[in-house]
C-alpha cells in the first residue's frame, strides 16, 4: 500500500498543480553545470527543482476528533510545457506541524479540501473512491508484474488487463464503488478472470432492439450465441409458457443480474416480462471500462457492453434503453463518413461499429419517470454489441490498447520505450508515425467533417507493424461521438449535433488529445532520455502543418496554431460532483475552465516562427 500511497499522492500533487488548484513553492534556484548554463536549457529539457506545498490549517472538530494539522510537501519535480508536472515519486516528503508523516492521498485531500472546492456532501464518497482506487494500485503493482518489453509484444488481452494506472489525469479512477472485494477478484478488469454472461428474455414489447445496417437479429444471435444456445434458450422459454418469438434477448454483467437485477425488477420477472435463461457458453474477460466484455472463445465475435450499476469515475454506469435505441443508427453514419473519405480509408483509420443493442423499458421505473435526466433505475438493464478488432487485423499486425503508451511496468520502465527501441527506429520517427496515424485522423474529421471524437487511451486501439504504430481504431461510438454545425443528418442521428462554435470545437483536439494524451506520452519520452519536451511539439507541429497544407480550405476558421486554449479541468469536475461529472446529453455547459494553457505547437508553427512558450504557474500555495 505504501508503494501506492506514494505513486497516488505525486499524481495528486502533479496534476492538481496543472489544474491550478495548487501553487507549489520553489526552494531553489534553477540548477546550473559547471559553466554556469541551466542544464535543463542546455540539452533540451526542463530542469529539476525542489518545491514546497504548504497545505492550510485546520481547527478540532466538533466531534473532538483528529483535525488535520499544518502539512508541508516537499518534492522534485520539473514544469514541462502544458504546465505538467513531471513529479518524482521518490522524492516526496510529508510533515504535519514539522513531524514526519507517511503519504496518505486521502489526508491530503482532507488537508486541501478548502482549496479543491469539494461539496461537504460529497467529500466522503470521493475520499471512498480514492481508497478503492488505492486498494486497485495496490493490488496491480503486486499481482501485475510484467516486464515493459514483454508486455510491448503481448496480445490484446495480456495488455488489457495488465494496465495498472486508469486514466491519467484523474485521481479517483477506479472506484467501482459497488463491487465487493469477491466482486474485484471476479470481475476487476486487471484480475483477467473469465466470466459466462447472464443471458434474459424480455417481451418484446417491453423492449428495445436496434439492428445497424447489415445486422438482422437471427444472424447477429446466431454469430454470437450459435444455433444450438439459442434452441436451448427457446425451450426454456417454451417450458415457461412463453412464446419464444415475444421475446428478445439480452445479456447482463453477471454482478448485475445477481446485485441488481433478480432483486430490483423482482415483479418483471414474476410477471415474465423478464425471464432468466441462464449463462452463456462462452468466457468473456472484462476491458478497462469494466462493463464491456471481449470473448475469449471466440475473439471474433463482438465485444459485448453491459449496464452495470456500479459507481466509477464520476458515473453510475448504466446504459439508457432510450440510448441504445438510436445508437447503431449513430455508428452506421460515423462509419460511413469514415469509410467514404479517401485520405481517411488511406490512412487504415477506422471505428469499431456499435452495431446492435437492445434494452428493457417495462418495469415501474420507466412507467414512472419524469421530465429530466434518467436515473440510475433506468439504465441498469441494456447491453449493446461493439465489432471485435480481430477481424479487422491484417497478417503481421497486432493491436493493443492506446493506453499502453503512457504504462510504466514495476521497475518504472515504460512500454513505449520498448516500443521504440524495437522498431529499429529512431523516437522522432516512431512518434512521427504515431502522431499521423492517430493526431492528422481525428483533425481531419474535426475540420473536414465536423465530427469529434472522445479518443483518450481507453477509448482508441493502436495496430501495430514491426513495433510501429500503423494506423488506429476508435471505439465508443455511440456515447461519445459529437457533430459540430449544421450540416444534414440522418433521422436518429441528430442527438449528437452540439452549436459550433469554433474554440468548443478545438478543445476536441487541444483537451481530449494534446492535453488529455499527448501531455503525458511526451513527459515520458522526455523523461527516458528518448525525446526531449520542446522536440515532441515540434514533431506534433509539423503533423498537423502538413495537415494545413493538404487541406488549406478547412483551416481557414480554425487555427490549431492558436497561442493559447482554454484550460479544460477533469479533476475539478470530478470535485465538484463525484456523482456525476458531466450532463451525458450537455457535456459542453458541465465543462470547468482554469484561465488558459499555452499551446505547445504554437511556437513551431512554421507560417509564424514566433509565440509564447509553456511556463508554469506562478507561486505562492493556494491559487
């Protein structure tokens, strides 16, 4: 725990730092060689500097327990562009009233709580997420222990569930508020224990089934179940007095039809609105999202996303019914831009299709609903079928989860590292590559199609070809995808249409990628030695320039070479409202700004040769 303790409370003192919820204190000056020059300047790269964060005092409480007393951090730590905070871990020094003290992330939200803004009411159960994430760090960096180079060459599920660090930016990652400790060995996404779905009947005609381009319901069962399950099934329904073709099926988390669903719809299923049918044949292993399952059996059948009510990184995550109703439709236009667009059906760059799903809508929960957001009660039974990568995977080609990018193994060495220095190239090129098959995509769907993707590292698979980012496939269609303007849209397709307006639509690129992914990627290749900071954004520059000069036309509104964006906070969200972050159906209006980040391209932009370079906060503890 104390490993974790440590890794938890840098990452707090780090990225709250970048949020500019704290300003740490420099000790000392820059550092110099021998001839006096800043080595951080020298080579390249930002120096280390000693910081002090003092944390502001607190009276007893009421109850006479322990109040948390005056504490100092002490850390080394360097200001990357993007005001990062590249902390060392191993560095970081706690007293409280001048007494050592050991790490402990949730005392130092306790001791920042008048800083971070966190509602009273709320405080307890972000300080409940940040334990279980804990108990997860721990656990991983005991159980995960898989060498980085190793680990760069291993299969999608090797990857996937060898992990260990969530989401990079948020402090409470891994909540999974609701699982047991039984629950986290059965079905935590790091254990890699295989689970057989629950599988249930719902009448027909209190449900929703929607059916992509394509897809029939005979033939996506038949793929995904087989003829055989699917007359087992039926008879089963038969010896009920149930009329198979009434019925439409539907699979469940397993920890959902046993935590939730046997209890909670009780009456639908006496009334046989909703029958038990039993478990499916084949072993699914739960992804980094937690509630999506791929088929180990059989991995060219679907990936499979159940509703699971179960409080993770600022949601319950259910699925809406309602949701799913229009969501193949969503991923069948999505797909077809993509498919119809040359430079894009060059490049490899593709969607893994949400092509059906299905929902129950005939419990008390929806007959009751009101105007406003749906609750939890109407999300807890849906699922919806994703395409599998394994078919897409050309002879010679591998995939894995974007997120191995940013992973550090046990000994601290990183994937990426290994990555490099098994392609045989050197890192400006293997990062050039990545940055084409990933970054010029997603800017020219932004730009040319007015469609924005979520693709942070969970959200995104990369294929790779000799250890060298080929191209990449995106997922998470449905719930993600946002469409900017005006342009024409087909019927059930119009709920992911968002105003334009032209700094909203950047902050698709400049929070989700180059803040959101990039920030960290390039922190660890500057902190290996493989590319300096300042170089990174250079490479990044001339990726997206190249894009300008190929497309001319769909720069002329939007610059990506702006000086400055708007500094969109993740964790301040996840402060203000654990429960729930964002509005699902207004994420722009929920978002929480912190002034403006410079931008790191800006300065290598070669039509201007001039802009303001990446500087970090200014001094003096709390904002």
């Amino acid at each position: 725990m104390a490993a974790a303790q440590r890794h938890l409370v840098a990452k707090a003192l780090s990225e709250l730092a970048h949020e500019r919820l704290l300003r740490p204190d420099p000790l000392d000056d820059p550092p110099s060689d021998d001839r006096g020059a800043d080595p951080g300047t020298a080579d390249g790269r930002s120096p280390w500097r000693t910081w002090s964060l003092r944390t502001p005092g607190a009276a007893p409480h009421d109850d006479h327990s322990r109040a948390p007393g005056t504490a100092e951090y002490r850390y080394r730590a360097r200001v990357l562009p993007l005001e990062h905070w590249d902390v060392d871990a191993a560095s970081v020094v706690r007293t409280v009233d001048g007494a050592p003290a050991d790490l402990d992330v949730q005392e130092l939200v306790v001791e920042l709580a008048p800083w971070l803004g966190v509602p009273d009411a709320l405080l307890h159960t972000y300080l409940e997420e940040l334990a279980a994430t804990l108990a997860g760090a721990a656990w991983k960096l005991h159980h995960r222990r898989v060498d980085a180079r190793v680990l760069a060459r291993a299969d999608l599920q090797t990857v996937e569930r060898s992990m260990t660090e969530g989401h990079p930016g948020f402090l409470a990652n891994n909540g999974r508020i609701g699982f047991g400790l039984d629950d986290a060995a059965r079905y935590a996404p790091e254990a890699g224990r295989p689970a057989r779905l629950v599988w249930v009947a719902a009448r027909r005609d209190r449900a929703v089934l929607a059916l992509g381009a394509g897809v029939d319901e005979d033939g996506l069962l038949d793929g995904q179940l087989g003829p055989e399950v699917r007359a087992v099934f039926a008879q089963r329904l038969r010896d009920l007095g149930c009329d198979p073709a009434g019925y439409v099926l539907l699979p469940l988390h397993p920890w959902q039809w046993d935590a939730k669903v046997a209890v909670t719809f009780a009456p639908d299923l006496a009334r046989r609105d909703l029958v038990l049918l039993g478990r499916g044949p084949d072993r699914y292993v739960p992804q980094q999202s937690i509630r999506t399952f791929f088929d180990v059996d059989r991995p060219e059948r679907h990936y499979v996303k159940t509703a699971l009510a179960v409080q993770n990184m600022g949601f319950v995550r259910g699925l809406s019914p309602a949701y799913m109703a229009g969501t193949p439709a969503v991923n069948d236009w999505v797909a077809d831009v993509v498919a119809g667009d040359p430079e894009l059906a060059g490049s490899g760059f593709g969607v893994l299709r949400e092509l059906a799903a299905v929902g129950y809508t005939g419990d008390a929960y929806h007959r009751s609903a009101r105007p406003g957001p749906r609750s939890a009660h109407q999300r807890m039974v849906a699922a919806l079928w994703r395409e599998s990568p394994v078919p897409r995977l050309a002879d010679g080609e591998r995939t894995m989860t974007m997120a191995a990018l940013l992973h550090r193994d046990h000994e601290g060495r990183s994937l990426v590292g290994a990555l490099v220095e098994g392609s045989g190239l050197g890192a400006r090129e293997w990062l050039e590559r990545y940055l084409r098959a990933y970054v010029r995509p997603l800017v020219h769907c932004l730009l040319v199609h007015d469609l924005a993707f979520m693709p942070h590292g969970e959200n995104v698979l990369v294929v790779l070809r000799g250890d060298v980012v080929e191209r990449v496939l995106v997922k998470d269609i449905g719930e993600e995808v946002a469409v900017f303007g005006d342009r024409p849209l087909p019927d059930g397709v119009e709920r992911v249409r968002v105003a334009d307006d032209p700094g909203v639509r950047l902050l698709s690129l400049f929070t989700d990628v180059v803040d959101g992914v990039l920030r960290h990627l390039v922190a660890v290749l500057d902190r290996d030695g493989l590319l300096p900071a300042e170089e990174s954004w250079r490479v990044l520059a001339e990726v997206l320039d190249a894009h300008r000069r190929d497309h001319p036309a769909a720069h002329e509104r939007f610059d990506v070479f702006t000086p400055t964006f708007a500094h969109s906070c993740l964790n301040r969200l996840q402060l203000r409202n654990t429960l729930q972050m964002v509005d699902l159906a207004d994420q722009v209006s929920s978002l929480l700004m912190a002034g403006e980040l410079d931008n790191p391209v800006a300065p290598h932009d070669p039509r201007r040769r001039t802009g303001t370079s990446a500087s970090g906060p200014a001094a003096g503890g709390a904002p």
